[in-house]
C-alpha cells in the first residue's frame, strides 16, 4: 500500500518534471505552457492580490452551500425515499441516467428562474451534487443487517436514538463515500457554472485570463483548483478509508 | 445456590400462546402454538425443532419482539405484551450484533452506558464481564479484528455486563465450527454457573440442546406447539465431556425419534 502511494506521488512528479523539461527546453512554448515552477509561483503571488482572493472566497462560499445543502438534503430524500420499497424501485432508473443529463444544457432555464447572480451557480453545483448523496445513502442504509434493527427493539431506542446511535454509525463509511462525491461534483458544479453565467469566482477569473491571453493567472488558478480539489478529496478518501479500516480484518 | 433451590421458582410462563402472520384467513400462517410451557428460575432449557417450527417465532415473543397472537406469556409473574423488552431480559441472536464501529470494550459499555450508569461502575463491570469472557487482552480491539467466536463472546458480554435475569439465545454459535460450538458451550455452561440467571436457548443442534440443557423442549412441524420436554442427568457442574458418555446418545437418539416425523413433515410442507 505505501509502495503503490509512493509510486502515484513518483508518477505526479515525473509528469511534473517533463512539463518543466518540455517548457524550459523550448520543446513546448512557453506561451502555451510556462515551467510547473513558474506556474507555482506565480500562484503564491496570486494568492496575496485581493481581487483573487475576493474570487476564491466567492467561489469556495457558493460549493460550501451547494455541497452542504445537497448533503442535508440527499441525507433526508435518502432516508424517506428508502422507507418507501415502491418509491426507491420507481426512482431507481432515474438516478442511474442522472449523470448521463448535462446539467449545464439548463442554465438559461436556471436564469430564467434564479436571475443572474450566484443562485444559479449554486443550484447547479446542489444539483450535481444532490444525487450521489441521495444514491449513496439509500446504500448506506440497506446495508444495515437486520440483527441491528433487531438489536436497536431489544435496547428499546426510539427511531432518533437508533438513527444517531446505531444506524448513522454504521452506515458511516457508505454515507462518508457520498459526502465525498457531493464535494467533487459540487467543485465541478460552481465552477464549470462560474465559467459560463459568473462575474466573479475562480471559474470566472480562469476564463477571464484565458480571453486576454494571461498565463500568468490562468496556469497557477488552474493549478489552485486542482489543489483545493486533490486536497479536500484526498482528506475525505482518508476519512472513508479510516472508517472502513475499522470494518475489515487487519 | 443448589439445582433443588435454583429451580424451584418458576420464572417464565407461557399459556396457549399462538402467533398467526396475516389477517386474511385464505393466506394467513399459523406459525405457533399453542404453547404451554414454564420455565423453572435458573434452569437452562433448550428448544429444539424441525426447520420453520417457529422457533424464532417463540423466541422473539418471549424476547417482547413480537407480540403472540393470542395466550399469555409472563416473566416474573408480570406479562409480557411483545411492545417492549423488559428489564432483566438479555438476548443474543445468531448474527455478528457487534457495533463494528465500537472497540470490544465500548460495545460491552453500550446497554449499561445508555442506561446511565457512572463512567466509574460502567469501567468496573466492563473490565469485569471481559475478564469473565476472556476478552480482556482485545478490550481495544475492533469486532472485525476478532475471529467469529470471540466475536459472538464480545455479544453474549454486552448481554452479561447489564445482569439478565433471563437470557435468551437464538442458535448463537450457528455460524461456528464444531470444536469451537463446543469450547463456546462449555463457556456458556461456565457463564450460567456464575451468573444464576435463567437461559433459553433456541437451536437445530440435537447435540448442543443434549450436553448444555437441563431440560429439552421438542417441538413440532409448523404450527410448532412442544411435543416433549426431555430432561438431561447430566448435574450442574457439565461440561462438554458429556458428550462421551453413554446417556447422551440416548438422549440424541430420544429427541431424534420425537423429531423425525416432524422434520419430514417439514420439508414435505416446504416443498408443497
């Protein structure tokens, strides 16, 4: 296990090293790709301007909502949706295409209906989002063995005790694994919207600079999502994986 | 305590109790009874039967997970109305009931935690129930570090830990293998020797109900009512040795004759 992370960090860093090798030797224009070197710094200088700190801000409050809204929720669809054996088995098909519908097909409905501003890019990040939790937690919760419904009557917990105590518990690492998600399609969400109906974000900065042919904010603002992005997913992935630790034999 | 005195007092009673699933008399399944049984305070009474009797009908009545259809059923001389399980009744099922996310020793803490003991007395009886249990060496130990056995122990402890008076057991070492049924059996033996309290247990295994049971209940084909009650020789001090002795084979062989018929009448009804 420590061998395989160490190769996917050795397989970044190659990768890495060859655009830095490629750019600086003249083999890839500069124009079209500075050195990773470079692009990094010129990220750390970004990161004390204040207009792209106002965009960071914006765009890290707007995936905050759309990501906690779709989590409470999916959390609440999931658990009502799953009560129902009909209701589940009619939606089910829905939820398996879901992903297969370009949402972003709907922002002139979105609009239409939010105005422009940030509500559209919100719903569409919550939007995106909302169905893996849903997904997800209907997993979660028929994973829960009958044994443990049974042990919850015998301690005589009513439904709240024995959803906090028990259910949510045991569910956990399932539930952990649409978090996760919500987070991911959240980002891609706001952002890919911030692309397209934004005046400001980090979406709306990374096209911005593109228009007026400016690497040195398009390249390092890239580079900061995917950061933000590796990070928070590689922090869940964590979570997920600590908790499901404790499930398997050691 | 001596046999005489621990059996004395009748502990838990049930009288024509039935359990019909459904409501529509063209469809409706008489799963049970009527039942008339008693059981003895401190005794270890075995139910054994053929597959679908209503053996876990019957258990999960007298556990108050269900509620009989129609008859009493008491414990303690208070009814039991299946809404509720009352205090002084411990139950440990056939599957892993462990919390997986808890360490050994918070699932043993759960039920006594929960009902508000002292972080102190809840330290004190958990640190004593694993020692009792022979889990104190995993006390930090998650269920899914622990083989099968050890963790149906880590069940029966969260049970023992809140002191039953009566213990109900659904087939608990049916996922086992042989030798480890039997250490377990001489294990629970042990358990019952020091705790007093009453036990039943529900099991397939003629064998099992024959070494750790004083007395045997058999029961028949679906409707099950109890055909015979088969009482073991064996004294309160047994252990797995009995197994080896010729009375046990005769006690086999009794609940076998009593249980025949019934079995193939089972799996003629299973095929219908």
């Amino acid at each position: 296990m420590r061998h395989a992370a160490i190769l996917r960090l050795a397989i970044i860093a190659a990768i890495v090293a060859l655009l830095e090798l490629l750019s600086r030797s003249g083999v890839i224009s500069r124009f079209v790709a500075p050195p990773p070197s470079e692009i990094a710094v010129d990220l750390v200088r970004l990161l004390t301007s204040d207009r792209v700190q106002a965009a960071i801000a914006q765009t890290l409050s707007k995936i905050t909502i759309a990501c906690g809204a779709a989590i409470v929720v999916g959390t609440a669809l999931g658990v009502l949706i799953h009560r129902s054996r009909a209701l589940a088995q009619t939606l089910s098909p829905y939820f398996g295409a879901y992903y297969a519908v370009p949402i972003y097909a709907f922002y002139p409905l979105m609009i239409a209906i939010f105005g422009i501003g940030e509500a559209p890019q919100i719903v569409i990040g919550f939007m995106l989002a909302i169905v893996a939790v849903i997904v997800n937690t209907i997993n979660a919760l028929d994973r829960i063995p009958r044994v443990l419904r049974k042990t919850v009557a015998i301690y005589g917990m009513g439904s709240i005790e024995a959803s906090w105590n028990v259910y949510l518990p045991y569910a956990g690492p399932y539930l952990a694994t649409g978090i996760k998600l919500a987070v991911a399609y959240s980002f891609i969400g706001v952002i890919g919207a911030e692309f397209i109906m934004s005046r400001i974000g980090i979406g709306h900065e990374i096209v911005f600079a593109y228009n007026n042919f400016d690497n040195e904010v398009m390249y390092p603002l890239i580079l900061f999502v995917l950061l933000v992005a590796g990070t928070i997913n590689g922090l869940f992935s964590a979570w997920e994986k600590r908790l499901l630790g404790r499930r398997s034999r050691s | 305590m001596n046999m005489a005195a621990r059996i004395a007092e009748a502990h838990v009673g049930l009288t024509g109790v039935t359990r019909v699933f459904g409501s529509d008399p063209q469809t409706q399944v008489k799963a049970l009874g009527p039942i008339e049984l008693e059981l003895r305070k401190g005794e270890f009474f075995a139910v054994v039967g053929p597959s679908g009797c209503g053996k876990s009908t019957l258990f999960d009545i007298v556990a108050g997970l269900s509620p009989a259809t129609s008859g009493k059923v008491t414990f303690e001389g208070r009814p039991l109305t299946g809404s509720a399980v009352p205090d002084g009744i411990g139950v440990v099922f056939q599957e892993d009931a462990s919390f997986p996310w808890l360490t050994v020793a918070d699932n043993v803490a759960f039920g006594i935690r929960r009902a508000g003991l002292s972080e102190a007395e809840v330290s004190r009886r958990v640190t004593a129930t694993l020692a009792l249990m022979g889990l104190a060496d995993f006390a930090k130990a998650y269920p899914a570090q622990l083989s099968g056995g050890m963790r149906q122990r880590v069940c029966i402890a969260r049970t023992l830990v809140q002191r039953p008076r009566l213990i109900l057991l659904d087939e608990p070492f049916g996922a086992l293998d042989q030798q480890t049924r039997l250490i377990m059996g001489e294990e629970l033996l042990k358990l019952w020797r020091e705790t007093g309290a009453t036990i039943l247990l529900i099991t397939h295994a003629l064998d099992e109900a024959a070494m750790l049971a004083d007395r045997i209940g058999v029961m028949s084909a679906r409707p099950g009512r109890i055909l015979d009650i088969v009482e073991t020789p064996w004294g309160i001090e047994r252990d797995s040795r009995v197994v080896s002795d010729p009375r046990f084979g005769d006690i086999t062989g009794r609940l076998w004759s009593r249980l025949r018929e019934e079995s193939m009448a089972a799996l003629a009804t299973a095929g219908q």
